[in-house]
C-alpha cells in the first residue's frame, strides 16, 4: 500500500472567519491521524480572501499540538519570500517541539500576485533564478554546526528537517533529481507537465544523504459522496472558486450550485477543466474505478488527496470514504 496524505489550505468558507478555518483544520488533521493519512500539510498563500495558512509555520505549529502521530508540514513554504535563516529557525523549533514529524516542502513562486509579492519581499529584484542558492543555504543551517561558522540556526543546526521539492513544471522536478530530493507535483491544479515531471525525476534521480532512491507523490482533488450527482453538487464550489481565480476576483469558498453550467462561460469552463484535471468526483464505485487506474498508469511512491468543501461535515465523510477506498484497494491485492 502507498501511503495516503492529506493537503489543506485552510479553506474559509463564505460568511465564515479563519478561526473557524483553523478549527476544521485540527479537526481534519485529527480525522486523517485516524484514518491512517500518513501526512497532513499546510500551503503558504498571501492576499486570498478564501485561504487562511498564510503563517504557514505558525498554522503548523497549532495542527501538530493537536495530533499525535500524522506528519505535519508545509506544501509548502515559498522560499522565494523568505529569508533561508528565518526558515531554519521556524522550523528547527517546530522539529524541536514535535521530533520526527515536520516536513518541509518548498517552492519557488510567490504564492500570491506581484503586488502582494512586492509586500513580502520588499524588492522584486528576482523571480525565482536564486531558488538553488537559497535551498544551499537553508540545508547549511540544517546542517551540524562547524567550526568558525559565524551564523548559525538556533534551534535548527544539525536538527534533521525533511526538504521536500515542490513543483507544477519540469523545473522542479530537475531540482529535486539532480539534487536527490523527494519531489511532490502540483496535479491538482497544474496537471499539465505531470508526464513530462514524473519521467524526467525519475529517469534523472541522483542519491544524496537525506534520500537513495526517487520518492515521487501526486496531489488530487477527491470527493467522494453516496452518489455521482451529489458529489458534482458539493464539487461545484470548488469549480466556482477556479473560475472565479480565472476571472481574477478570489474569494471565499462559495457554497455550492446544482447547476455549474449557468456560472462559468465556455471558456472558463474549458480552463478550470484543464486545471481540475486530475480530480476524482463521484460515488465510492466511481472514485473507486479512477483511483485505481490514476494509481496503477502513473505508480506514485505516495498519493497526496485535497479538496475544498463547502460543509465540513461532508468534507471529513469524503476523506473517510477515501481512506476507505484505499484499504479495499490494499486487500484486493492492487499494486498501490
């Protein structure tokens, strides 16, 4: 069996706060820890009115306080808006306060618009070239402390901090081979280059000391509900929140509609289509049915499920249908 793990963002829902946000968050990561989900991970994104992980560090923090055993992490940070020491810092403490359970995914997009970018970063002077040098340093922080060194990560130095590679292109995935790191593709909402990432990572996979062989997970959106048709109705929010993205006006999760077709134009119909990819919607049967053969055709070391829903209770159901789906697949035998 590949291990199943959970992306959340926190998601806030029309006429609700981020303190309600942060509380179905726990109450996810909790549902997950006793599913059996491997990880549970938070996003960093700025200025978006409908996510609520911004202090992505912070938002980790709180989830691991309130489990005991899943992994926590980001997926991820966008270094690119950060200062490398700051993140040795943040999350050395976090490794400290929960040993053997934080992960780091980072990425190098801004995680929100330039405007916004521009607040994070004060200058806008790179777009991403100096990504490898600031991975370099941040693993220097984690490493042991050596003699003469001057600036050092307290707590963080010799702290073991998993680096995961983020990516939605081929760039990532040639990082993260060359430099022997786990890598996770952004299929949820960038599937395009998914063929393209998984054979150049694996076809191009280095060892290094944090990793010997190529460790490859996808991210999906699944919902699962008793039938197709209510699955499509709690599915429409989502679609709703991607046209609104194309359209450039983010908002709130807005709850959901019977009929998708009287939101979007043809047009905005065919790029959330192409964004939403690679999503399960559907009946146990259904979701069944495409989980297995999305597993079997692309043979991912780890499956990463998320999706936004505009009533929690609904939400956590499908994520306990899925982990449900994903035993029944272990014990028919499937190669997953």
């Amino acid at each position: 069996m590949i291990p199943f793990s959970i992306l959340d963002l926190c998601p806030i829902v029309q006429g609700g706060t981020p303190e309600l946000s942060f509380r179905n968050s726990v109450s996810l990561a909790q549902i997950g820890e006793e599913l059996g989900y491997r990880r549970f991970w938070l996003a960093e994104h700025h200025n978006m009115p409908g996510i609520a992980s911004a202090a992505t560090s912070v938002v980790i923090g709180h989830v691991a306080s309130h489990t005991r055993t899943i992994r926590v992490g980001a997926g991820g940070i966008m270094l690119p808006n950060h200062a490398p020491l700051a993140i040795a810092e943040q999350f050395g403490t976090l490794a400290s306060l929960y040993p053997d359970r934080i992960d780091l995914g980072l990425g190098r997009a801004p995680g929100s618009d330039m405007a916004t970018a521009r607040a994070l970063r004060r200058s806008l002077n790179t777009h991403g070239e100096d990504f490898p040098e600031l991975v370099a340093e941040l693993q220097h922080y984690f490493a042991p402390v050596q003699a003469g060194q001057s600036i050092r990560a307290v707590p963080g130095a010799g702290l073991d901090v998993p680096i995961w590679i983020l990516g939605s292109s081929l760039y990532g995935a040639q990082y993260a081979a060359a430099h022997g790191l786990p890598f996770a593709f952004a299929s949820h909402f960038a599937p395009t280059f998914l063929l393209q990432a998984l054979d150049t990572y694996r076809r191009n996979f280095t060892p290094s000391k944090q990793l010997s062989k190529p460790y490859f997970m996808l991210t999906t959106n699944i919902l699962v509900a008793d039938t197709d048709q209510e699955a499509r109705y709690w599915f429409s929010s989502q679609q709703q929140g991607f046209t609104n993205l194309l359209r450039g006006t983010p908002g709130q999760l807005p709850p959901p509609m019977e009929d998708i077709e009287q939101y979007w134009t043809p047009a905005e119909k065919i790029g959330v289509e192409r964004m939403l990819a690679c999503s399960l919607v559907g009946s146990p049967s259904t979701v069944e049915a495409g989980l297995r053969k999305f597993l079997n055709d692309l043979a991912p070391d780890e499956l990463m499920v998320t999706g936004h829903v505009f009533d929690h209770a609904v939400r956590l159901q499908s994520y306990r249908a899925v982990a449900a789906i994903r035993d029944k697949l272990t014990a028919s035998g499937d190669e997953i």
